[in-house]
C-alpha cells in the first residue's frame, strides 16, 4: 500500500488541481487573461480539462492506494509533473509571476513534484510486489496500447525538437497558434499520457489497466467539451491535420468505452 502520508498528500494535489482546473475550464477567457503566460481562452479551457483529469487521477491513485492497481496512474502523475516543471524551468524568463492565476498553477507543480519525490523513495523503500489483479489482458488491448504510445508518444516528441515554424505552432493541428512556451507544456501532457501507458503493456492482469482507463476517460471527456466548445476554431477544409487533434480524443473514447463493456461482459458470463 502506499504510505498514509503519501496518500494524504495527493489528496491535497488532487484539490489543488480540481480548484486550478475549475478555474480554467468556467472561466477561460478570465484564465488566459491573469494566467503565469500568455495563452488563449481555448488554451486556457483544454489546460482546465488536463488540470480536472489531473484531479481525478490523483483522488483515484489515493482512494486506491494499492500499487499493484495505480502504477499507471502514479507514472502519469510524475512524468506530468517533472515535465511540466521542467518547462516552467526552460521558459523562466517569460514567466508573468504577478498574475492572478500564476501562483495556484506554480503550487500545484511544486506539490506534484514533492509527491513524486515521496512516491519514488517509497517504491525504492518498499519495493512492493506488482501482482496480477484481474482477468487476463487480451491481445487486442495491448496492440491498441501500443499504437497509443506510438501515436502520443509522436506528438509529444514532435512537440518538443518543433521550433518556432513548425508544424506545432501553426494551428496546423491544434486549431490556434501556439507559442513555443506553450506546445511545450502540450508536448509535456502527452508524454504524461503516453509514458503511464508502457508499464501496461506488459501487465498480467486488466485491473490496473481499468484503473488507468478511467483516468483517461476523465481527460477525454472534460478536453472534448472543451474542443467542442471551441469547435468555431477549427477549420478542416484548411488545415485538415486538426482531425489529428479532435479525432485522437474521440476515437480513444470509443476504444476505452469497448474496453469497459468488453470487461463487464467478461465479468457478467463469469458471473
């Protein structure tokens, strides 16, 4: 199990990230116009919807607590929370520290990091036992799993050695110009996302991939709304690469739905 004081600690990041992501998501246009750089409401409202599934997946990894079932989300959470750290680090010059909505982001970074610290010394500590919970992972599952890294883990990369005259940055996918700061912080959520998935690639059992995949359907459906919400932004007859953007979210929650009714069957036939 992971250690009370762990457990207590993401509870306190999961608010944080449920009040920043509030926040953004209600009241973009507010959020861009008082946030730590310059974004647009539509950045804003998408930075909301990671900031609510940031939320949930921390209050999951510690309602749950168990290793065996939340090291997907646990790799989530770090690789988010180093990454995105890290670009604040990198673009420190731009940062715009005297804004009304600088200092919840910074905190809940600074908190995620600290946790990641706490997580990393309790596995090294512990060194728990990652055993098999649930029915056996069909083979169907794990080549979707491996084309979402392939897939994430490509925009991700590219979203971090793009310049400033990439692809990236010019509303060819996500439908507003980017600046580098910012498809950066993009860059970094994918690798979050894609990184939480390797591990299970190769796991015994679908618990802890269940766990994961409502994680990941609290990112889909909160960004999609969000991507809906905005949908005046995107212009396909020109830039038909912003399919990429809002096909990738819709077609990973049709996966992930197949995966939940796929498992309730299975448990209703065992039944």
């Amino acid at each position: 199990m992971i250690s009370p004081l762990s457990r207590t600690l993401i509870r306190v990041l999961a608010f944080l990230y449920a009040v920043l992501g509030v926040i953004l998501f209600i009241a973009p246009a507010w959020s861009a116009a008082n946030f730590s750089w310059k974004i647009s409401p539509f950045v804003a409202m998408t930075m909301g919807g990671w900031s609510l599934g940031n939320a949930f997946t921390a209050w999951e990894t510690a309602r749950i607590g168990r290793w065996s079932l939340v090291y997907g989300n646990v790799t989530y959470l770090s690789v988010f929370g180093l990454l995105e750290a890290a670009v604040l680090i990198l673009f420190r010059d731009k940062l715009i520290l005297n804004a009304a909505m600088a200092w919840p982001y910074l905190l809940a970074l600074t908190l995620n990091v600290i946790v990641v610290a706490l997580l990393v010394i309790e596995w090294l500590r512990t060194k728990p036992e990652i055993s098999r919970e649930g029915s056996e992972v069909p083979i169907w599952v794990r080549w979707l799993m491996g084309a979402f890294i392939f897939f994430v883990g490509f925009l991700s990369l590219y979203g971090w050695v793009s310049g400033a005259e990439g692809h990236g940055t010019d509303a060819s996918i996500f439908p507003e110009v980017l600046s580098l700061f910012t498809l950066r912080a993009f860059a970094s959520f994918y690798a979050a996302l894609a990184s939480a998935v390797v591990p299970l690639v190769w796991t015994k059992g679908s618990s802890a991939v269940l766990v994961l995949g409502r994680a990941g359907m609290s990112f889909i459906v909160v960004i999609t709304i969000a991507a809906l919400a905005n949908v005046n932004k995107f212009n396909f007859s020109e830039h038909p690469g912003q399919l990429i953007y809002l096909g990738a979210y819709v077609g990973a929650f049709f996966v992930l739905s197949g995966l939940f009714l796929y498992q309730r069957r299975l448990h209703a036939n065992r039944v």
